[in-house]
C-alpha cells in the first residue's frame, strides 16, 4: 500500500486537465504504449507542452518511457496507477462499517 505521501505526489501529478489526458490517452492505448508522435496526434498539444506533461508524470511514476532507436516510447504505469485507486478504494465505506457495528452493539 501507498504511503500518504506518494499518493499525494501521484494525485498531484495528475492534477491537471492536460496531463489527465496524456496519462487517458496511454491507458487508452495499453501495455504496448505510444510514441511522442503518436500522443501529439491524439491530443493535439504543442511538442513542448506535452513534453512537459510526459515529463511531470514520468517523475511522478505514473509513465513509464523506453528509448527504442530515435523514438521514445511512454507507458502508463498500471501498477502505480492500480495502487492510486488502492489507496482511495482501502477506506471505502469505512466510517458506514464502523457506525453500524457501533449502532449493533449498543442496540
């Protein structure tokens, strides 16, 4: 499980509309990832802007990037990204559990 900490740097990073769609845009395309090129086409963004997102996720463990030739090829990180909906998901209904076992016990 994530510490409080990476899950807050792994929720900040994904703190912004562009960067929620660059980081769409490689779920969308899965284990095999895409090229710099590729996620231009698909969302649009100046090279330098989505170099800057790629850059801010890749920090944050959310993408992961291998150079293959003179092309870079950016992942999501499943994992990390499975641990960020860990983190919120483990405290689902927390609270609801604990009122009724409080409510059971004094009935």
């Amino acid at each position: 499980m994530l510490a409080m900490e990476e899950a807050a740097q792994g929720f900040a990073a994904v703190g912004s509309e562009p960067r929620i769609e660059v980081l769409l845009c490689l779920v969308r395309a899965g284990e095999a990832g895409l090229a710099f090129g590729q996620i231009q086409a698909r969302t649009g963004m100046p090279p330098s802007t989505l170099l800057h997102h790629l850059r801010f996720l890749a920090a944050a463990g959310l993408v992961t990037q291998e150079r293959r030739g003179r092309q870079t090829i950016s992942r999501p990180a499943f994992d990390r990204l499975r641990a960020l909906s860990t983190f919120l998901l483990a405290q689902c209904c927390a609270d609801e559990i604990g009122a009724a076992a409080v409510a059971e016990a004094t009935a």
